[in-house]
C-alpha cells in the first residue's frame, strides 16, 4: 500500500540509475535512482518508467511523482526523462 509524500506534484530528480535486483541470469530486473543527497528512488515501471533499464550506470534527470510506501522507502513514477551522461 502507498500513500503519498507531501503532494501529488510533480518533482524534478537527477541521479544515478542503478540495479537493485537481477533475474536468475544476472539481467537487472528493478532499478532505482540514486541521488546526490544519498536517497533511493525506487523506479516504476509504468509508462516511461521502465525504458530506464538501457541506461544503468548513467545520470538521468527525472520528472515524475514520488510515492512513499508504508514501510518508508520511496518510489518515483517517471512522466520525463532525459539522459545527462555516463559516470
């Protein structure tokens, strides 16, 4: 169950994409955004969401809404994205 952090706006992210799970053939599976300031965005994989997978390890700047789930962690559902770059 999620419950929504602050308000339903859309906020505007820059980070690292990086691999969080991987299926039994060593593929990411899920993925987050890691941000400058140490937080975990967990990404949804509707709409534009999971396009991300093609770009691990890179900076990408994100529009979506963050989503807080009950047990804290945080999740964002992407509306835009851009890629910046590699690390």
């Amino acid at each position: 169950m999620r419950k929504n952090n602050k308000s339903n706006a859309n906020t505007i992210l820059h980070g690292i994409i990086l691999p969080v799970k991987w299926d039994k053939n060593g593929r990411a599976i899920r993925i987050s955004l890691n941000t400058a300031d140490e937080k975990v965005y967990m990404i949804d994989f509707s709409g534009p969401g999971k396009e991300l997978l093609q770009y691990l390890r890179e900076m990408i700047k994100i529009e979506g809404m963050i989503l807080q789930k009950l047990d804290g962690s945080l999740n964002i559902k992407v509306k835009h994205y851009s890629v910046l770059g590699e690390i």
